[in-house]
C-alpha cells in the first residue's frame, strides 16, 4: 500500500466526521457548553490521529513490499562432444605406388620395359702390312648399356667399305659380302646390365695393292636391342645419337 492510498482513507473519515448533523443541544447552559467541549476534545484527536497517520504513512509504504518473484531455472550448459585429439588419416588413393622408376640420362621415364640407351664407340682403324699384299688392322668398338632397363638381346652392326673384309670374327659374329664388296658384320651379345659395357674386336683386313696408301675408307656400326622376331626396338628421346659410331680406317706406308 502506497502513501497517497493511506491519506485517501485519513480524508474519508474526516470528511465523515465533520458532515454531521447540526450540534443538538441539550437544554441548559451548562450543558451546551460540555456538548461543545466534547466536540472540540473529539476534533482535536481526529486531528491528532489524522497527523499521526500522515507521519506514519511513508514508514509503512516502506515496509509494503511486493511478494517474492519466483526464481527462474538456472540456465544448464549444453552438453559439448568430445574434442578430437587426432586428426583422421587420409585413406591412400587406389593404385598410388611409393616406388619411382629411375630416369634415363635425359629425365624421359618410359613405362616400356624394352626401352633403354645403348652406346657405341669406336675409334679409327690403321691398316698395317703384314706380307706382300696384305694389310691388317683391329677394329674395337665398346658398347654400352646406359640404362633404364637391362638389354635381353643387344646386337651391333658393322659396316665396312669396298675391299675391306672382316678376316676375323668373335663368337656369335657372322659376315656376309655384298655386290660391292662391301662387308656387313652381325654381332649377338650377351645380356647387358644397366651401366655395364663389353668391348668387340674385329680383325680387319684388305689388298693392299687394291687400295693404296692413306684413307681406305669409312666403317660404321649400330648398336640395337632387338626382339627375337628382328623388329628394333625404340631408344629414350634424345638418345640416337649415340647408337651409332663411324671412324675411318687408313692404309700405312
């Protein structure tokens, strides 16, 4: 209850009071005169109770308290999954290998297994007389196999001029003349390893009363690896030019 709801109540009752009748006296001096005296006891303390009230007023506002609103739930936390403490492992993708096939010399990777380097060197040949008419001469060539992959089955082709005929021949060499007499010289070799080399001499020879002193002429010879059906096969990009080597053989004086 408010202090303005107290003084309404106070102003009520006082109004009530004083709208009485008009003051009935009794008759006789005296006795009006204890009526008016009465009246004026009973003013004085509805004035009295009435400033009592009003003074009194605020404390009890003060005390008038609203009832206690009720207490809402404590707010609970959701409840928070479990952290990770690892991070998944990716899953291999299918077909992925570790293992890497080596590079050939020029950084070309072929997936045949038949491709690889193979060299051939050779130097020049110097034809020496070794009776009237005759002049001999060694003709080494070194073949090598450079990888990536080993050669089952390396061959080398020799190539020689007019009048100059192999007299000579290794074993697994065969020779054969042509029209021109020039000469042609099949070499099998034996399984050649990656970084492995062999070495193939032929014993050459010519007339010298056919041919003269000096230049003879030019000899060739082509290293391949090839199938037992006879078709080459191919070598890395960029390496055919050492497949091949010339070199020039040359007649004494």
């Amino acid at each position: 209850m408010s202090e303005h709801d107290v003084t309404l109540n106070l102003d009520d009752i006082f109004d009530a009071y004083t709208a009485g009748g008009p003051l009935v006296v009794p008759p006789g001096a005296a006795a009006a005169q204890r009526v008016a005296s009465r009246r004026r006891t009973a003013r004085f303390v509805a004035a009295g109770v009435l400033v009592g009230a009003l003074v009194a007023a605020p404390a009890l506002a003060a005390t008038w308290t609203d009832p206690e609103p009720p207490v809402p739930p404590a707010n609970t936390a959701s409840p928070t999954p479990p952290a990770l403490t690892t991070a998944p492992t990716a899953s291999p993708s299918p077909g992925a290998t570790t293992a890497s096939t080596p590079a050939p010399p020029d950084g070309w990777i072929s997936e045949d297994p038949r491709i690889t380097d193979l060299s051939v060197s050779g130097d020049d040949v110097r034809l020496t007389v070794v009776d009237a008419d005759r002049a001999v001469g060694n003709l080494r060539l070194t073949i090598r196999n450079l990888g990536p992959q080993r050669a089952a089955d390396p061959q080398v082709r020799v190539y020689l001029p007019a009048m100059v005929t192999a007299s000579s021949l290794p074993g697994g060499c065969a020779g054969s003349v042509a029209q021109d007499r020039s000469t042609a010289v099949t070499c099998r070799l034996a399984i050649l390893a990656v970084e492995d080399s062999v070495m193939l001499d032929l014993t050459v020879s010519v007339r010298s009363s056919e041919v003269g002193t000096g230049a003879v002429g030019e000899y060739s010879a082509v290293v391949s690896w090839n199938e037992s059906q006879g078709a080459t096969d191919p070598e890395p990009r960029g390496a055919y030019e050492n497949s091949r080597a010339t070199g020039v053989l040359t007649l004494s004086e």
